[in-house]
C-alpha cells in the first residue's frame, strides 16, 4: 500500500484502491495477529493477553500515527510512507522470527 502511494500517480483511483487495499489488509492482519496471540499463551491467560496486545496496538497506533503525521508535514509523502513500508518489513521479519515450539497450546 505504501509503495503503491509512492510509485502510483496521485488521484482519486490510485487513493480508492489503497484504502480498499488497506481494509483487506486489516481485516486479516487484525484475524491472525488474535490468533497468534492465543497460540502463544496459555489458555487461562488469554485475557490479559489480549488486554496487553490491544494496549500495544493502541499505543502504537497513537505514536505512528504521530510519527508519521510529522514525517508527512515536514519531509512529504514519499518519506512517511516510506517509513511506514519500513515498519512493515520489520515487523513481518519479527513474527517470522517467532519459533514455532513456543505454543504453549499443545
């Protein structure tokens, strides 16, 4: 999505079809982010995982959105979604990093 801002001409189109892009990416990273969590905890400390996971996200999303918002004012588009593909990769590359014997679920 990032890159399609920055490499796609500006226009209604180009914007149209990155937040539906957007909305599908939410919807199965939002699916797979709870079902990891719940992989990774034990069954009776599911609630406090997720109260943790939502409190990240939460958080996060404040200081991206911050972060980016300044990025964008300051430095341009290109930059602040740069900086948000950026973020992406990284992450991707973290829960790929996660071992798959650390379910606590078996």
């Amino acid at each position: 999505m990032a890159v399609g801002i920055i490499v796609l001409p500006l226009g209604l189109w180009t914007l149209g079809a990155v937040f539906v892009a957007g909305g599908i990416y939410v919807a199965i990273e939002e699916t797979l982010e709870d079902s990891l969590c719940a992989e990774l905890v034990p069954a009776e400390q599911h609630g406090m995982a997720f109260g943790v996971l939502a409190t990240v996200n939460g958080v996060g999303d404040f200081l991206s959105s911050v972060i980016v918002g300044a990025l964008w004012s300051v430095c341009g588009v290109a930059t602040a979604f740069g900086y948000s593909a950026v973020l992406f990769v990284l992450g991707s590359v973290l829960v790929l990093r996660v071992p798959k014997e650390l379910s606590w679920n078996r």
